[in-house]
C-alpha cells in the first residue's frame, strides 16, 4: 500500500501550491516523537513541529489515549444548545491559564477563524456602544491566516492583497519595529505607530498585533517596550487590543504567553496551534466580561458566529490533555535548553555567505539568507541530513517539538549549515 505520489501532484492541492508545476511532496507514513517516518524507511528529525502546533512530540500516549477515550463516548454533538465535560473543562483550564481580565471563551476551529472572531467581537463591541468602528491597525510583516479579514490585517505584500483589491476591507499597517527582542529600546521605533493610532483614533475599533514575535510574515522577534506602549495608548484612547498568540501560546517564546515579556493582557486573546499539541484543528478567542457583556447588549442581542463544529468534543478532549501536560511544566526547562543551544549554535551559521543574520527566541531558531532559498533544492538537503524543516522565501527557520533531544536539535542546526553551504550565494 504505497501513497500514490501521481495522483498527489495530480489532484491533490498542498498549501500555496500550484497546479501547474506542483513540486513533489515527501510520503510520510507515521510520526513518533520527534521523527517523521517517510514511506521508504528513513527517519527524519522534525524541525517545524508541523507549524507550531506537535509541541510534545507525535503518537503521545496521554494524547492518544484522551482522543481513544473521548471516541468511545461521542467524537462530535453540535453546540448549540448542548454542552460538553471536555469544552467545559477545556474553557476552565484556559481562563485559568490566560491573564485574569480574560474571562470568556469562544471555541473555534482554525487559527483564522479565532481571528475573523476576535475581529467581529471588536466590531459588534463598538455597534453596541453606539460608534461605528471598522478599522483595525496592525503591523507590517504580519500574519493573522488566510480568510477574508484574517488576510485584511496580514501583510499586504505577504498576502497580496493586490489580488482581491476591491474585495478585501482596507486596513491600516504601521511600521514594525525594526529594533530586535534584546536590542537596546529606540523609541523612535513606535513613532509610525503612534503617529498612525492618534491619526486614527476614533476609527479605531482595535489594533491587532502578534506580540513579541511575528511568524509566517518574517520570523521577526520585536522589543517588550513596543508592546508596553502599544497597551498604554489603547489604554488611553479607549481602542480594544487583539493579541493573536496562535503561534506564540503554550510555552514557545519561553513564557507560556508571549505577552508576558511585557506584563501586559489584551482585550481578546487568539489561540490555536499547540492547543491541540498538534491533533486535531481546534482554536479559542478570550476576551474579557467587559466586552463580551457589552457586544451582547447591541441590538443583535448575542455574538453572531457558531461554527458547526464549534467546541468538537474530540478536539477538547486531546486540548485538556495537551494543557495539563503544559500545567505540569516540563515545557519551562526543556524550552529555556532549547533557547541556550540555539544561543551556542546559531551564531557560527551567520559566518557562512548566504547568510544575512540569525536569530532565535525560546524554542524558535531563524537564519535570514540574502535571497529567497530554492525551497526544493534545500529541503533535499535536509532530508538528506536526516531533517524535516521547511523555509519560506529568505527564512530557514526552526521550532522544534520541546521534547527534542540535545543531540537531535544539534543534528538539526548542523543540517541547516550543510543546506546553506550548499545553496548558491
Ligand atoms: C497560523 C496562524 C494563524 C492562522 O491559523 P490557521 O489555523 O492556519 O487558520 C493566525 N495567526 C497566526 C499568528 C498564525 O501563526
């Protein structure tokens, strides 16, 4: 029974592929741990803990054996209406482990979607209030998913938002702070924030933002005091704030909440990725009673969104299993090893080239090359090394799952040097 390769380039879309010229995927047959298993035997270490989300590593026996144990009573019953020991449980652990203003959950199913939701709630918010609000500002090199109002806060150049001109809402980009996460402060690196906000301010419905760390759109980790300031004048004027922590949550960035770098909470919180420690599709957006009472006081009397498989018991299930191996905290000492290694290791590959800078933050490792990378040629490379890792454009970037071993993440960083030695500079 092999995987029918044909077919796959045939009729099978991947992710931002093209039907075209679409490149050959790797078979994969099992996962465990922290390797990959591809059809023809060999073992690859995952580098990507497929996108953020395999924290504790693959085939998990407490993971396993909460998705066996929630089948056996009921995989899925619509929720509306019905309620459910693994969401109730699940919202319980969430409220408990999120900053304290954070008091409502909303389960939904995909990272984008908790985004679409954050940005309803903060639009219904202002409705209620009378206000008509409708513009979100966010900063560049930004990534909050691919639907419609996800991508309207996402880097314009990121998610070509050229392509659906006419289409998507228009939203307001402020400069990324250009000073890295342990750079000395420069405070002109809020000026264009702060400029674009007060310009703005009673437009405003919220500022969205990835706090600390941006991913997909350019692997940048960014100053605390950004984010401080970015707290302070929402503060001021009123203006919601949105962190989206799908990638961040859980333990990445070496806090369990990015956010906690700066002290600080949001009005509404995204979640998703790791929630699941990688299962199952599943997402939450927190806000506080504050805004959750004051959106369902408007005149549609409730908050208008329910997916069909909004709160999917099996998804919660595996969640609670996931955050209590969180609440046991084994994640704090394997992240901060995780961050040392990558502090020893990393720096040398900024030696070679190809190479433009190299950056990394708790258990999350970046080496920026000065022209996009042929993402084929290098991933044979890494394959060849015995390595999953997937770069993006100019970023050969890693988050492994926490579990990894030191020889296996030093495996991992030697592959990445073995890649760029061998792309063309
Ligand atoms: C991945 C991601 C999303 C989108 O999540 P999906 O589950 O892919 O829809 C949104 N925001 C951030 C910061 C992400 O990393």
């Amino acid at each position: 029974m092999t995987i029918d390769i044909q077919f796959d380039q045939d009729h099978v879309w991947h992710p931002y592929t093209s039907t075209l010229d679409p490149l050959p995927c790797y078979p994969v047959t099992r996962a465990d741990g922290v390797h990959l298993t591809l059809e023809d035997g060999r073992r690859l270490i995952d580098g990507m803990s497929s996108w953020w989300s395999a924290i504790h590593g693959y085939n998990h026996p407490r993971l396993n054996q909460a998705a066996a144990a929630q089948m056996e009573r009921m995989s899925h019953v619509m929720f509306g209406g019905i309620t459910h020991k693994p969401a109730v449980e699940l919202c319980r652990k969430l409220v408990a482990m999120t900053p304290e203003p954070l008091q409502k959950v909303f389960l939904a199913d995909s990272g984008s979607v908790s985004v679409e939701v954050a940005l309803k709630m903060a639009l219904q918010y202002w409705a209620a209030k009378g206000e008509r609000r409708a513009k979100f500002l966010t900063l560049r090199h930004g990534y909050h998913g691919d639907t419609f109002a996800a991508m309207s806060v996402t880097d314009p150049e990121n998610s070509m938002h050229s392509l659906y001109k006419g289409f998507l809402p228009e939203h307001l980009f402020a400069d990324s702070p250009e000073g890295g996460f342990s750079d000395p402060w420069d405070p002109a690196d809020f000026d264009d924030f702060r400029l674009m906000f007060v310009a703005n301010r009673h437009q405003l419905a919220a500022v969205i933002l990835e706090p600390i760390v941006q991913g997909a759109g350019g692997m940048r980790f960014y100053h605390p005091e950004f984010l401080r300031q970015v707290r302070a004048l929402c503060d001021e004027h009123g203006v919601l704030l949105i962190c989206d922590e799908i990638a961040t949550g859980f333990g990445r960035t070496g806090k369990l909440f990015a956010c906690e770098h700066a002290d600080i909470s949001p009005d509404i919180l995204c979640l998703g990725k790791a929630l699941t420690g990688g299962y199952l599709t599943l997402a939450a957006t927190l806000t506080s009673k504050h805004v959750a009472d004051t959106v369902c006081s408007g005149e549609a009397g409730c908050f208008m969104h329910g997916p069909t498989f909004m709160g999917n018991p099996l998804a919660c299930a595996v969640a609670n299993a996931s955050l209590d191996l969180i609440n046991e905290g084994h994640w704090q000492g394997q992240v901060a090893a995780i961050e040392a290694q990558l502090a020893e290791r990393l720096p040398p590959l900024a030696a070679l080239p190809v190479v433009k800078s190299v950056r990394w933050l708790g258990a999350i490792g970046v080496v920026e090359t000065h022209e996009p990378v042929n993402v084929a040629e290098i991933q044979r490379a890494f394959v060849e090394q015995g390595v999953w890792i997937r770069p993006f454009g100019r970023l050969v970037y890693i988050m492994p799952p926490y579990i990894i071993a030191p020889a296996q993440l030093d495996q991992v960083v030697r592959a990445m040097a073995f890649g760029l030695r061998q792309t063309p500079a």
